[in-house]
C-alpha cells in the first residue's frame, strides 16, 4: 500500500512540475526538503504524532517552510497533512526525484570495485554508459568492497541496453 501511496502522490507533483514547466525546481526543491527530513527526523515524528492535530501540523508546515518553499510544494504538504499520509512523505518524495531524474535524462549507478578506480577508469566508465544508454548523464555512487573478486575490477563493460 505505501509503494502505492507513493507513486499517486508522486506522480501527481511530477505532473504538477511538468505541467508548470517547473521540473528543475521542484526537484531541487524536493531534494532540499528530503535533506532536511533527513537531518531533523523530528520534524517527521512530529508531523505523524497522533496527538498533534492537523491544523497543529499544518501551522508547523507553513511557519518553518513559508517563504522558503514554493506555493506548489507547501501546498503538495498541505494535501499530504490534510489526506493522513505525512508518514509517507519520504517515499513520496524518493519517488518524485527518481521519477523527475528519469524524465531529465539523469541515470543513476552504483559501482562496486576491489579497489579504488582511477579517474581514468571512473571516466572511461561514464562515456561507455553514455553512448550505451538513453541517459545523458550519470550520478555514480562509486564504493570500494574488498570482498569483490580483484578480476572484477578491471574495467570491462558490457553493452548496456
């Protein structure tokens, strides 16, 4: 049910940003909130309190984020307060950016290596990603794991589809 929750909410504010023409905002707007969800996790205990009433939490959302946030985004919160589904808020937006990321072209790629990749390697990877795939950039989570067999660090790609 949450996956589901949060595809229609997140859907409907990707239709909100394309039909305004505003995808590059909203998602580096969204992405900020994200950020600050992350680092003030009572703010999310606070919105999904049982005890705190909606027009307790909707007051919370408009004081911190009122001028900060776009009329769009604090009124996106408003809808989410308003429908009981602020739990959901961090599975919303993660769909949100996926989605927003996917219609701008960006890819994104976790490479696992033995060792450290050398800039030329790290390079070398990304234009075999580019010319192999629809996506016209790539935000790379490179992680070292020693456990990984060093053959497999060799940079070998295969073709991407």
């Amino acid at each position: 049910m949450a996956k589901r929750v949060s595809s229609i909410y997140g859907n409907a504010l990707f239709e909100l940003a394309a039909e305004e023409n505003k995808m590059d905002a909203l998602l580096s707007e969204v992405q900020t909130l994200q950020q600050i969800l992350l680092e003030n996790a009572d703010l999310l205990s606070l919105l999904n309190h049982p005890e705190v009433s909606k027009i307790e939490k909707l007051d919370l959302l408009k004081n911190i984020f009122s001028g900060r946030a776009s009329d769009e985004v604090l009124g996106f919160l408003s809808i989410i307060v308003e429908k009981d589904r602020q739990k959901d808020i961090p599975k919303i937006f993660e769909f949100f950016v996926d989605k927003a990321k996917e219609y701008k072209g960006i890819g994104k790629v976790k490479v696992v290596s033995a060792t450290e990749l050398s800039a030329r390697q790290k390079e070398k990877l990304t234009k075999r990603l580019l010319e192999t795939t629809k996506y016209t950039s790539f935000e790379v989570d490179y992680q070292v794991d020693p456990s990984v067999p060093v053959s497999y660090t060799h940079l070998t790609l295969p073709t991407i589809r």
